[in-house]
C-alpha cells in the first residue's frame, strides 16, 4: 500500500499515539505545579511579596 493511501487503522494508531502523547505531557505539567505548589514556590496568601494585614 503506497504511502499516501493511510488506512483508517493506521490513521487510528497515529491519532491514539498523539492523545498519549499529550496526556503524557499533560500529567507532567501537572506533577510539576503540583510540587511546586507543595514546595511553597506558587503564590498564594502567605507568598513573598503579598499585601499584608
């Protein structure tokens, strides 16, 4: 089969191969705010720099 005539299993397997790859991306991000957050580094009300009482 030439290459310009894709089936639809293939363009199934090239489409789950980039929903994974975002989703890979997406758990990442996600891991890396959520550290951040725990390690203090995000603002929130007791950041540096925030308006005190």
């Amino acid at each position: 089969m030439p290459a310009a005539e894709l089936g639809p299993a293939h363009n199934l397997l090239e489409r789950h191969a980039r929903e994974t790859a975002l989703d890979h991306r997406a758990e990442l991000v996600g891991r890396l705010l959520h550290g951040l957050q725990q390690a203090g580094l995000l603002l929130g009300k007791d950041a540096a720099g925030s308006a005190q009482p």
